[in-house]
C-alpha cells in the first residue's frame, strides 16, 4: 500500500520528489490554485474552522482523517488508487492486452479531451457554489458543502496530475485554462451546460449532488476502466471521495421530503399554499425541481448515437461503468442496442445502433437506474406517512437539448406535443419565478449548532461519529 507524503508541499502518493521537472512545474501551478480558490472558492469564509476529512492513504479501511482546518490550508495533493497487479484491457479492440502506463500516441488528443473535459467539471462546481454558504440551513450542512467544494478541488488536482505528467507542454497549457474558464463566464465559460448555471439556492445545491454530480459519479467510473491505467487508478481514488457528494444530495432531498410530511401532519393539508405559510417545500415544488435539474444533467451525456463514443469505446479510452461485473461481451463488435428516436411524423421510432455507437446512451440508461433509487425511497417516506403523491423522474425525452430528442417539445412522460401546448404547460413543469422567489425566500442562515432551517429535517447522524449539535464550522 502507498502512504501519502505530507511533509512535501504538494502531498502525494505518486512519488513526485524523484520527478523534479514535474514536481516544479505542478508548483509552479499550485500558488495560481490557491490564487483562483481565493478569489472563486468559498471566500467568505476563508477564516472559519471547519472540521474536514482530508485523505491519507488510498486503501478501503481509514483512507480519510478528519480534524479543524481554514480552508486555504486544506492540503490538497495527488493520490491514485494502488495498481492492480498485472491487469489488462477490459474492453474494446484490445481486449486482454496489458494497460498501457503512456498515453499511446494516435489516442493523445481523444484523451486529452475526456480529461479536460472532467477537470473543467470539477473547478466549475465549487463556483458555482462560491456564495451559497452565507445561507446554510446548519452548520452539519454548511460543512459537507465545504468538504465537498474542498473535494471538488482536490479533484481538479488530480486530473492536473495527469495533464502535466503525461501530456507534456500542451497538458500544462490545458491546466492553466482550467483555471482561466469560469463558470457562467461570458467571454470564456466551462466547457458543459449545467456547470455554466448559477446554484443559488439550497435545493438546487441538493438537486445539483444528486443528479449532476451522479453525472460525475459515472463518467468516472467509466474512466476507472480505462486501459491508460494513471487514468484509471486517479479516478478510481476520486469515486472514493465522490460517494460523499451522493450522500449529500440523496439525504439532502430525503431530510427535505421528511420535514415537508411533518408539516403536512401538523397543519392536516397537502395543498401547497398551507405547506409554504409554515416555511417549507411542498411536494409539487420539489418535484418542478427534480424536473429541471434532472432534465439538464441528462444531457451531459451527449448524443443517443455516437462515432465519438464508438471510437472511445473501440480504442479502450473509456468504457462502461463497472464493466467487468455488468457485461459479458466486452467488445461488442457486432451486437445493436435499440434507440428511440423520433420518426419525423410526430411520433417515436425505435431505432437499432451499433452497440459502440450507443454507448452513450447505454451509460445514460444505468445513470437513469441510479437516479430512480432515491426516489424509490422517498416515495416509501411520503408512502408511509399516508400520502397518495408520487415523485416521478420525467422522460429522458423531456426538454432536452442535446441529440435525437433536442428541441423536440414533449410533456413530462415523453408523449410528442406541440409547440404552442410546450410552451403554455412549461410552468407547471419547471420552477417559476415565483417558485424560485420563495425558496429564496426560505434560504436564511441557520448557524447555531445543532440547529437546522424549518424547511429541512435533521440528519440522523453526526459526522464521524460526532454529535448533530458539534460545532462543525467555526464562523470565526
Ligand atoms: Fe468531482
Ligand atoms: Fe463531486
């Protein structure tokens, strides 16, 4: 097992003090790091204590350590996942042949733009949430937005790593942009849609874990199986980090949709208006909600038929997420996956594609599967608590604006409707302005320790075993 060397300055666990050329060029990027996390990071609370899980080794038992730290001090470094002895391709053309430690150099360009591509995501969440603290339902909650936005960091460092170790003068170049996109920019934005929209609010922060990181959760577990194995073994550690960010979006939601049940028992009513004047999320909004942000990640990833994916998927760059345990044949050379697309008439058509062509649409498929866990649950919740209302993901034909079903009005089931209908129904769809004005309205900071927002239940446990009432951030 590597252990991770915190005397250096860049803590790591990739041996970078007998690498001077990389070791100088990675500090000569760490103070613009530093630089950009001042400035779009969490700057408002640049002085608080907050207590973090920071990393220490890689294995499954105790990888993490958790103690009071500032923020800006947080040390962030560069951890892979031990290599796995003597592993092979496991899918595409090269199937069963040995992972490669370069980058060959015909794949160089693919791989660089599936590894900016990821980067980008990851400096682009923390701005997005750069003022959403000053709202904080409570400190617990306060806290995981921190260890996340500090994760999210970490996570822009790792893909740094590989740009600068393995893709010379131009990775390096990639690296400095990475920090010089920004989300919602104007002039020069993150690379993908959602990352480029504001999250303002609480909700949208929970909606955002849930479904856009989720997103990240599977694009990395499908360059976990990639065959250049540094890819591979930096994103396989990062999933280890990522399944905190799930947790907060998923118990996020669900202490929501517990707290709105309370409500609903005490003022013995389901209807909205009665919800809102005792400060919390009625049902219908919730699900606007869910409407959009699901809607939007879902078309981070790309188009139902794909030569892209294809080639990524032939060339063994990326692969499918757990590829080993869910799939028997891994070069699917000449097997098909059915697509719905639209006909042209005003109707749906299935459509056979290549299996490589769809990969795309397979990863989206299981990204769906994933997604439909949560809700299971909180419908069990609203279930229990003897309601008849159903949280229901729409179709992944709804308002999308990426490949077959781009543009193409469609109610909440995916039914084809027209423009005019699309566009009166829109609102009963997703957040109106009012919707938006009255979560915003219920986004007053809660800094007392123990203490949680009247629109969210507690958790039901601590962090790390601490009590709910511990003083998780220390507002200093
Ligand atoms: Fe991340
Ligand atoms: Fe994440």
């Amino acid at each position: 097992m590597s252990t991770i060397d915190y005397s250096e300055k860049i803590p790591n666990n990739v041996d970078l003090a007998n690498d001077r050329t990389l070791q100088r060029a990675l500090e000569h990027w760490q103070p613009r790091f530093l630089e950009w996390w001042k400035e779009l990071g969490p700057n408002d609370f640049a002085n608080s204590d907050v207590y973090l899980r920071t990393a220490v080794g890689v294995d499954a038992q105790g990888w993490a350590h958790y103690g009071t730290v500032k923020m800006p001090d947080y040390r962030w470094g560069i951890f892979l996942a031990d290599p796995i002895a003597d592993r092979t391709i496991g899918f595409g053309d090269s199937f069963g042949q040995p992972v490669w430690q370069q980058v060959p150099g015909e794949f160089r360009s693919q791989f660089r733009r599936l590894i900016v591509t990821q980067g980008d995501t990851e400096p682009a969440s923390v701005e997005q949430q750069h003022r959403l603290g000053n709202t904080c339902p409570s400190l617990y909650d306060l806290r995981n937005l921190f260890q996340i936005n500090v994760e999210e960091g970490r996570h822009l460092w790792a893909m740094v790593y590989i740009l600068h170790a393995y893709f010379g003068r131009d990775g390096r170049e990639e690296a400095e942009e990475l920090l010089a996109r920004h989300s919602g920019d104007v002039d020069k934005p993150r690379i993908l849609g959602t990352f480029n929209e504001p999250i303002e609010d609480w909700l949208s922060f929970f909606c955002f874990c849930y479904f856009t990181d989720r997103d990240g959760k599977f694009q990395l577990k499908s360059l976990a199986e990639s065959s250049f194995d540094p890819l591979a073994r930096t994103c396989r550690f990062m999933l280890t980090e990522e399944a905190h960010h799930m947790f907060v979006g998923e118990t996020g939601l669900g202490r929501i949709v517990r707290r709105t049940l309370e409500v609903m028992k005490e003022v013995g009513s389901d209807n909205p208006e009665a919800i809102r004047r005792q400060g919390a999320v009625d049902l219908p909004l919730l699900q606007r909600y869910l409407n959009y942000w699901f809607s939007s990640s879902l078309d981070l990833f790309g188009s139902e038929v794909s030569s892209n994916a294809a080639t990524t998927f032939a060339n063994g760059i990326k692969g499918r997420p757990d590829e080993t345990t869910q799939y028997q044949d891994h070069v699917c050379a000449d097997s098909s996956f059915e697509i719905e697309v639209p006909d042209g008439k005003g109707g749906i058509m299935k459509e056979p594609s290549p299996m490589r062509n769809a990969m795309n649409e397979v990863l989206r498929d299981a990204y769906i599967r994933d997604c439909e866990i949560g809700l299971k649950r909180w419908n069990m919740q609203i279930k229990r608590a003897g309601y008849n209302f159903e949280l229901k993901l729409p179709s992944n034909r709804f308002r999308r604006a990426i490949g077959a079903w781009a543009n193409i009005p469609t109610d909440l089931e995916g039914r084809l409707i027209g423009r005019e209908e699309y566009d009166r129904r829109m609102p009963g769809w997703l957040p109106s302005a009012s919707d938006r004005g009255y979560v915003k309205s219920l986004m007053q900071r809660v800094v007392e320790p123990g203490k949680m927002a009247a629109w969210i239940a507690p958790p039901e446990r601590g962090v790390n075993n601490l009590p709910l009432d511990y003083a998780y951030v220390q507002l200093n």
